[in-house]
C-alpha cells in the first residue's frame, strides 16, 4: 500500500463483498482510520449489518456498530483507539447483552484489560469483551492496493475477555 493512499481524506475500502467509504477528518490519525476499517473487517462476517460511525441515540457514538432493530440496541459495538475508563464503565452497565471490542494500535493490551475487568466488575455480562492490538505495519499488510482489507484474528494480537452470565470480565 503507498503513501498516496494515507494522503487520501477518504478512503473506500472493501471486504466480504461490502464496500464502505472511511472519511479521515483533519484531526484524526490515519491509525485511527484503519483500526475502524480492520474492526469492520474483522467482524463483518458475525454482524453482516456493521456500520461506520452512525448514531445510536447514546451520549456514545460507536466507531463500528450493529444494531438489534427490534430492541433498538447494539448487538456489537466498536471503539478504537483512546477510550476513557468512564465511557468503558457506562457503556458495560448500559449494555450488557453488546458484544464489544475495543482496538489499539501498537501498543500492549495488559493495561486495557485490567481498566476493562475494573470497571466491569459488578456488572453481570452475557456478551464477549474483544481487545484487538494492531500491528504497527497492519495497513501494509491488510489492505492492498484495492482497498481491499483481509484480516483474521488469527493476525492480530487478540483477547476475549469473559464468556456469557460472567460477573467480572
């Protein structure tokens, strides 16, 4: 992948036969662009219904979300990138029933995974809690040419926190 394509404000990218235009905004990382991009990647294939950043009536906006239209719930909800122990805690107790994962560029997982089981603790869940780490050459080796992204969590740094009826993640 060249550097032409990270120059780019927006960026169409495909996978699993889905197609979505990633709009980078003038303060935001390329890194943050793509993490958004691989979490739809990774999990298009669970939420065939997976969008990029649309509202879902939360004082939260989810970066990648699937929606139960009957309850008017997430099923699944995608945050990558910096997420305050605060919005961690709220959206745990809010939803218990929404898959999350949260994504992280580079970086270790070991200090999001103990705020995650902090402030999840008391909260009884009956959905996974995924931490994704993403590598640092994750664009060159995802997303060719095409914009079309292909990735596994076999390829990445990955950790489901807590099964189903489980108090502590």
């Amino acid at each position: 992948m060249g550097n032409e394509r990270h120059l780019r404000r927006k960026l169409t990218l495909r996978a699993h036969s889905e197609q979505v235009v990633f709009v980078k905004e003038k303060q935001e990382r390329i890194e943050h662009v793509w993490m958004k991009a691989f979490l739809w990647a990774l999990y298009l294939p669970e939420y065939p219904d997976l969008t990029v950043e649309v509202k879902v009536g939360d004082k939260y906006k989810p970066d990648v979300v699937a929606m139960d239209e009957r309850e008017r719930d997430p099923v699944f909800w995608g945050e990558a990138g910096e997420v305050s122990r605060d919005k961690i805690e709220a959206l745990v107790e809010r939803y218990p029933r929404t898959h999350f994962a949260m994504a992280k560029w580079a970086t270790s997982l070991d200090p999001f995974a103990e705020m995650i089981a902090e402030g999840a603790d008391e909260q009884v869940r009956r959905a996974p809690f995924d931490l994704i780490a993403f590598p640092p050459d994750a664009a060159e080796r995802f997303i060719d040419e095409r914009g079309h992204v292909a990735l596994r969590h076999e390829d990445v740094e990955w950790r489901r926190l807590g099964s189903t009826d489980q108090h502590v993640l």
